[in-house]
C-alpha cells in the first residue's frame, strides 16, 4: 500500500520533482496530437520515465465517435499493460498544458481510481521550472503488468439523451467549452458534416477563461477563489453540471476545474459536439453569440 498521498487532484511541477524518484509513483503522458501536428510517435521531449497514455487507442473503436470511452474490461487491459496496479500513484501530463490530460484523469476517475492528479501546466511549465526532460527515448517500451481491475462508475459520461433531458431541467446547467465563436455559429465547425452553433439552453465557458494568460504563471489554473467566481457567475445556484466541447477533451477541463473549487454533480458528455451536430434529432441554435464569460 502506497503512503505518498496526493495534495490534490492538481500537482505542481515542484511536487512532482519532489516525487518523481518514488516506485509508487507513475507518470502518464496523456498527450494528443491535433490535427496538422506530428503524430505522438514523432514525440521527442518526455518528463522522466513516462509512459505514453493514447487517448485514441484506448478508447471504443467500435464506436465512429472520436475517442469515445472504452469499457472497463478493455481498459482494465490497457492500463494493466502500462504497469499501473491498483495501489499505484498517478500523476498524468501533456504537452499543451491542461489539455488532454484533464481527460485522461477523467477516464481513471470513471474507472474508479481515484488516486490521479494533473499536473498543473504539463510539459511546459515543467520545462519552464528548469527541470530536466529527456529526448530520444524508446516509445514502445513493455512494461511489467500490473493488477490494475477497472470498476466503471455511473454519472461521470453522460448520452445524448441525458442531455436533451438536461437541458429542459432547470436544475441542471450544461456548459460548453468550445470558444465563443464555435458556440456562437460565427465559426464553421472544424468537422465535415457536423453543424454551427450550440445547444439550446446551453451556457458558453471556454476553458481557456480557466488559467492564467501571462506573466510567470501563464498557462496554469486560476486559483480556486477566481474559479468558483466564473463558475459562480455563470451558474450561479449551484446547479447540477453538464459539460460539452468538441469531443469530450477540454469539457473534463472544465471537470477538473469545478472539482477543485468543490462541485459534486458533475458529468461529462462524451460524444460532445462531434456527436450532437450532426445527429439530425438533436436541436442547435446558430449565430447567437454569447457574451465571453471571465
């Protein structure tokens, strides 16, 4: 049994170094390469010994859905093959900052596993630490199995269903973490075949209102005071929360941020925009734009 406890479900980049030599500990790199960037083989820089988590290999292939959370005896598999064990500590990064990786935390709190944490400002508020990273290593490393068993829980990804459902429920707020032009309809969706706009009732948060825009700090999370003002602000009863995005990335950025600052029903939608716009059964409301909320 593991006696490192994690601070929070956030760690910084001196935490991390103060950590990174222990057994238990062990750091996922839950990068995802965007359309236009080199694949994640073509990666250089890594944080110590980290291990490669793929957001799109581990996730339901039989579903045309990007990334789309797998079941748990598929990622009982994956992660088991990462060396992971039920008692092990988990700090996950990327190469963006808080990007995919808030997603992969995510998935691991849906299976269950509570004892994961983001580094706050990934990669590059590691690098801008002055902490060492290393180039050239071996991407396709075997690692021991580990006896990690995935228990999936209800209420951390929600249908489409429970969405349309939500969104005529005044008890619960659906957030979307597009920017405000995607969720206006001003911009065209960056996908063939799913249309402008947002949901209606839906209420616009772009993640990237949650962290710090320059100085020293640029890159890492608003402190928990100025999040629970943006989330006060813009639900401001404490409602039950539903967060949307493109596809089921930056709305667990907005997951991570409400639960840090406390939030308790809170829930994912996977399949996200991808899926609602171009489901025809799904309603949108174009060209409204919202004002920015900060």
């Amino acid at each position: 049994m593991s006696t490192l406890n994690l601070p929070s479900p956030v760690v910084s980049a001196h935490w991390l170094a103060r950590h990174l030599h222990l057994p238990e500990l062990i750091l996922l790199d839950g990068s995802m390469a965007m359309p236009g960037e080199p694949p994640l083989s073509e990666m250089t820089v890594q944080i110590g010994n980290a291990r490669f988590f793929n957001i799109n290999e581990i996730a339901d292939k039989s579903n045309p859905l990007p990334h789309m959370m797998p079941s748990a005896e598929q990622f009982t598999e994956q992660v088991q093959k990462l060396g992971i064990n039920n008692d092990s500590v988990v700090v996950v990064y990327d190469d963006k900052g808080i990007f995919s990786s808030a997603r992969v935390w995510w998935m691991f709190k849906a299976m269950g596993f509570d004892n994961i944490a983001v580094l706050d400002g990934g990669l590059r508020a590691w690098m801008r630490a002055g902490y060492e990273t290393r180039q050239d290593f071996d991407k396709q490393v075997e690692y021991p199995k580990g006896d990690f068993v995935a228990m999936h829980l209800e209420g951390y990804f929600c249908d489409a269903p429970r969405v349309m459902s939500a969104l005529a429920d005044p008890r619960v707020n659906v957030l979307d973490a597009r920017s405000p032009g995607r969720f206006s309809g001003i911009e065209k969706d960056p996908r063939t075949g799913v249309r402008s706009g947002h949901m209606p009732g839906a209420l616009n948060l772009h993640y990237a209102n949650l962290f710090e825009s320059e100085g020293p700090n640029e890159g890492l999370l608003l402190p928990k005071e100025a999040l629970a003002l943006i989330f006060k602000k813009i639900s401001p009863n404490h409602h039950s929360l539903i967060f949307s995005c493109g596809s089921g990335v930056t709305a667990c950025i907005l997951a991570l941020a409400a639960t840090l600052i406390g939030y308790g029903e809170i829930c994912v939608y996977d399949g996200s925009w991808v899926e609602w716009g171009q489901r025809g059964d799904c309603p949108v409301v174009y060209n409204k734009p919202q004002e920015e909320l900060t």
